[in-house]
C-alpha cells in the first residue's frame, strides 16, 4: 500500500487504492456532471505527476454519477470572465495535467459512461485505454457554445479519428456512441455491462506487467510518435535496450524458454 498518497487531501477526486497496486480516480462533482473546473485540473495535476514515483501500477479514471465528464465548468468560466492571459494560464494546467496522464508511465484506463463531452473527451483521450458502456457518448460542442477546445482535443482527438472527422465534430456538433464510436477509434472496448467493471478487469491485468515495461509502453510510444522516423528508430532502440535487459525481466524469458509462460492464443 502507497505510503505517499492521502487520499484526504483531495476534494474533487474520490482516490481509492487496491491491494495491487491499482487506483480507482472518480471525479467527484455528480451535481456538475463532473465538469472541470479549476480545482478539479489541480488535484489531476498532483496525483498523476507522482503517480509512478508512488508506486501505482495502474488507474481506472471514473465519474461519479450518470456522467464521465461534461467538459469544462462553463458556469465556473462565465462567472469568473476571464481575460485572455488568464484563460491561456488555464489551458497550460490543463495541458499539464493530461500529458502528464499520457507521458507519465501509468497506464490508465478510462471507465465511460453518459457524457464525454468537450473537455471530458479532452480528458478521456489522455488516458491509454478508454471502455465504453451503452450510455457512453462522445461530442465536441465548442462550435455551437461560441468556444474552442483548449485542453488537447487538436492533438489527442484527432490522433484517434482524424482531423476531418474531429473538425466536423466541433463544426456540426456531431455525437458519437455505441460501436460506431468505437469504430471511429474514441474507445477500445465496448461492454453490455459496467464500463468500469471491465476497466477495472484491464488495469488488473495491466497491473501484472512489470513497471519498466509499463512505464516505456505508456509514455515511450507517445514520445516516439512526436518525432521524425528516424530520430524514432534510434529512441525506440534505447528505450528496448533498457527495458529488455531489466533483471525483473529474466524470471519471464526463462519461463518463455522452458515453455512454461502462458501461451498467446486469440481470443475464445
């Protein structure tokens, strides 16, 4: 159990750790939809810059409620009429908190359920896996709110979907759910059941990889994608030097020679 993580010392997450090492993250503003407002990107901030540091395996990021996440705390931005510097400030914590998700070396796995919208899809396409259930839709509807997106939607979402697919989306107002959304590549799994039950199934499994491993699948493959294809090749090979030499690795590889480990089968 984490010795570095109070979970009492945040307001607008619920944290609860496992006994492997997996943390459940749930936004806790039900009555808001689970809407972002400035408090909520600081607490995002402070658990997920620590979080391989502290020793989590994985995270299962959930909304309290009917609702993943309505996006950005319009009433928090309206009353607060930001200035242009101020709201820019805004973005650029914003912008901290998800890189940190997807840089950090933690696998996270996102349990979606009602709104993914706006900056809740921002959110949501930080993490590295995202499972939907049949309540589960995903919009951008910064066009008809006199907005734009400013949490990563131009760099995460369109990565996913495409840029054109994205511009219509913000442009049309356009919803997405069910398999076309998975379809589309806005999630991985789709469940008849609990969109967190099945994310907490898969940060189980994440959780029994080695952290090394983890560690170069979730912030190595995002960085490598940021560079030249050869500048890529080159990292990719440091980084397989490192992590396919790592002691905790050999436990593994002999059972993987002795025909011992678990066989890789499709599945049933």
């Amino acid at each position: 159990m984490s010795d570095t993580i109070n979970p009492q010392s945040y307001e607008k997450l619920a944290i609860q750790e496992r006994d492997n090492g997996v943390f459940v993250v749930t936004l806790n503003r039900p009555s808001k939809r689970n809407a972002l407002d400035a408090a909520t990107i600081e607490e995002l901030v402070s658990f997920f810059s620590n979080a391989h540091r502290n020793g989590v395996k994985a995270v299962v990021l959930a909304g309290e409620g009917d609702h993943f996440c309505a996006g950005l705390d319009l009433v928090e931005h309206w009353k607060e009429d930001r200035s242009p510097d101020e709201f820019m400030h805004v973005c650029l914590r914003w912008h901290e908190a998800f890189n940190k998700m997807e840089y950090g070396g933690v696998p996270i796995i996102a349990a979606l359920k009602g709104a993914v919208v706006g900056g809740g899809l921002e959110l949501a396409s930080a993490a590295h896996i995202r499972v939907i259930d049949q309540t589960a839709y995903f919009a951008l509807p910064e066009g008809q709110r006199g907005i734009f997106t400013g949490g990563g939607a131009t760099i995460r979402v369109s990565d996913m979907i495409g840029k054109t697919r994205m511009i219509d989306m913000i442009l049309m107002g356009r919803v997405y759910q069910g398999q076309e959304a998975v379809n589309l590549g806005l999630a991985q799994y789709i469940t008849e059941g609990s969109s967190f039950d099945k994310a907490l199934e898969l940060a189980d499994k994440a959780a029994q990889n080695l952290p090394l491993t983890n560690f170069a699948i979730c912030s190595a493959i995002s960085h490598l994608n940021n560079m030249s294809g050869m500048d890529a090749a080159y990292a990719e090979a440091v980084v397989a030097g490192v992590v396919n030499t790592q002691p905790a690795a050999r436990a593994r590889l002999e059972a993987f020679a002795k025909k011992t480990a678990a066989r890789v089968r499709p599945n049933s």
